[in-house]
C-alpha cells in the first residue's frame, strides 16, 4: 500500500479512538456528575451473563435441575412453579439494578453538594429520606458510590461532624493535588472538572473544538446558560476563568467557516501535570488503566520520555553552571579597584 494511503488510513483509526475513548470518558465521568439524570451509565463492569456462575460462588439448584429429578407431573410441575417463583422474589429482595442504584447515588450526590454549597450539615436522616424505605438496605452502598465521586472529581470527602452524631459534612480531601493538577489555584470543586476537560482535549488529538468540549459538558449536565451548582455559568467557566488561570488556550480555528474555536493545554497544564497523569486520571474514572487507552497512552510514554530527558538536561545545565561559578577566584576585597 503506497505511504500516502497508510498514513491516511492510519489518521482515520486515530480519530475514531479518539471518538470511541471520548465517550468511555463521557460515560465515566456522567456517573460522577451531580446531575441526577446524567446518572445513566453503571459505575462498574457490565455484570456477569445469567446463566454464567460467578468465580468463586457455590453451586446453587437451578429451575432445569430441579425439573429434571424424578417426580410426578403435578408435583413436579407445582416444585418448579414455587421455585420459580420464589427465586424471583429472593432476587428482587437480594438485589437492585446497578443503574437504579447509580440513579439514586447521583440524587444523593447532588444533595450532599447544594449542603455544601449552602455550607450546612448533611444529615443522616434526610440522606435516607432522599434515597426512600424501599432502598434502606441499600443504603451504604447508594452512599459509597455518592462519595466515591465527590471524592474522586471534586476533591471532597465526608466526615462526620460528632462521632455517632449521624451529622456530616464534606471537607478538602488532603494530598488533593496527588490526584489532580499540582498547583492549581482553583476552588477544589472547580478543580475537579479540570482534569476531565484536559483528558477531552487529550483524547481528541490534544485539541478539542468547542462543540466537543460542550457535547462532553452536557453528559455531565452542564449547558451553556444554565447555572451549575459548582461551577457556576459553564462558558465563562471554562472560557474565562481557565484561560485566565492558563491551563486552557481557547483560540479560532484557522480558516473556519462559520468562525468556530477550539481548546488546546494552557502553559500552565503543561508544567502542572503530564499526559500520563491525565491519563491515568480517565482511566481511574472509566474502573481500567491507561493500557487500555493505546494510541494515547503511547504517546503518553513518549511524552514521559521527553519530560525525563528535559530534566536531565537541565539538571546537567545547572550543575555546569555551579561548577563554573566555583572556579572563579572570589575577590580581594583589599585589592585595588
């Protein structure tokens, strides 16, 4: 195949990555927005198939098994009707969609930010109100999700108030900037969108036009108008405060038409976080690892690479540059000028 055709072929498997790595992005990080309806995509991996026996799970006795022993018709046909039926209601009592279950940890999530927004206590008792009678049992885990979240995309945990004072409220997790872009100087709530929109940009061929930055935006539920709770009116968000900040350049696409802009890395993204780090950021929020994202993350180990070399460079500069400085005699202060 000549050159100029697998270089073509290439370029077009590299936007539809791209695409594809855009979305699983979207899709991850919609579980932790606090928009209840974007709440749609299940946290974890898809579950096993039905008739699939989980590892590690004891044999149970199916309906097929327990029709195929020996018995009379009636009975045998009243046997597997009761058990039928009693194994619907052992699972509807045992267990709960996990999209209903992320369903009612988005609402909760949602609640837990418009208290700390308003700076007052997250009660317990209205925490299970929200989630209502038919999902008490599930309550820890509908609360794990919401603050596993809040944690990873906005930088909050929850304490309690009073031990077994069934009061809590989220705070500043500590070592934040372990996660997220070292020396921001944002908010720690608006820091947390920053990692995904740099991961968009990343993802999109380190560049991302601002239809795609708003197409991400609105799976989070952040629409260009509408007052987020957060992050207050999304565009000037995103188009003044980060620019401001430098970690986002928003400039026109050469040649556009109808005149249309894109985001690129501001300097400060470059030499406040690396590719790798924003990388394994996505990964985290899509439950992989950032293996299984294969055009960027080789470009992500390129990038590693180069940074390595940089500051090799520049260590070897600057020992140069001291040694110099400590073969010159010093001066006779007693010595004529």
């Amino acid at each position: 195949m000549p050159r100029g055709q697998k270089s073509k072929r290439r370029a077009r498997e590299k936007r539809r990555q791209a695409r594809i790595e855009t979305k699983d992005l979207g899709d991850g990080q919609a579980a932790a927005s606090p928009a209840p309806t974007s709440w749609s995509a299940p946290l974890g991996p898809p579950t096993a198939d039905a008739g699939q026996k989980p590892q590690g799970a004891e044999a149970t006795s199916s309906p097929v098994a327990e029709a195929s022993r020996p018995r009379s018709k009636a009975r045998g046909r009243r046997q597997v009707k009761e058990h039928k039926n009693s194994s619907q209601a052992s699972t509807s009592a045992k267990t709960t969609p996990p999209d209903l279950l992320t369903k009612k940890a988005g609402v909760l999530m949602h609640f837990m930010l418009e208290k700390f927004k308003m700076k007052e206590p997250i009660r317990k008792i209205d925490m299970l109100k929200l989630v209502r009678k038919m999902f008490k049992a599930q309550f820890p885990e509908i609360l794990k999700k919401a603050t596993d979240r809040i944690e990873l995309v906005f930088g909050l945990e929850l304490k309690e108030v009073k031990p077994n004072g069934y009061s809590y409220t989220l705070v500043s997790k500590e070592g934040l900037a372990k996660d997220g872009v070292l020396g921001s100087t944002l908010e720690v709530p608006k820091n947390g969108l920053l990692m995904p929109l740099l991961g968009v940009i990343f993802l999109n061929g380190n560049c991302a036009s601002e239809a795609e930055i708003w197409e991400f935006l609105n799976v989070l539920g952040m629409y260009d108008g509408k007052t987020h709770i957060i992050f207050g009116e999304p565009r000037k968000f995103i188009t003044e405060e980060l620019v401001q900040e430098k970690y986002l350049v928003y400039r026109e696409i050469p040649d556009s038409n109808p005149l249309s802009y894109e985001f690129v890395w501001g300097p400060r993204a470059h030499a406040e976080t690396s590719k790798m780090e924003v990388l394994e950021f996505v990964a985290k929020i899509n439950s992989t690892d950032p293996s299984a994202f294969p055009f960027h993350y080789e470009e992500a180990l390129r990038d590693e690479e180069e940074r390595a070399k940089a500051r090799s460079a520049g260590k070897a500069h600057a020992a140069a540059k001291a040694t110099a400085h400590s073969k010159v005699p010093p001066s006779d202060p007693s010595s004529p000028q």
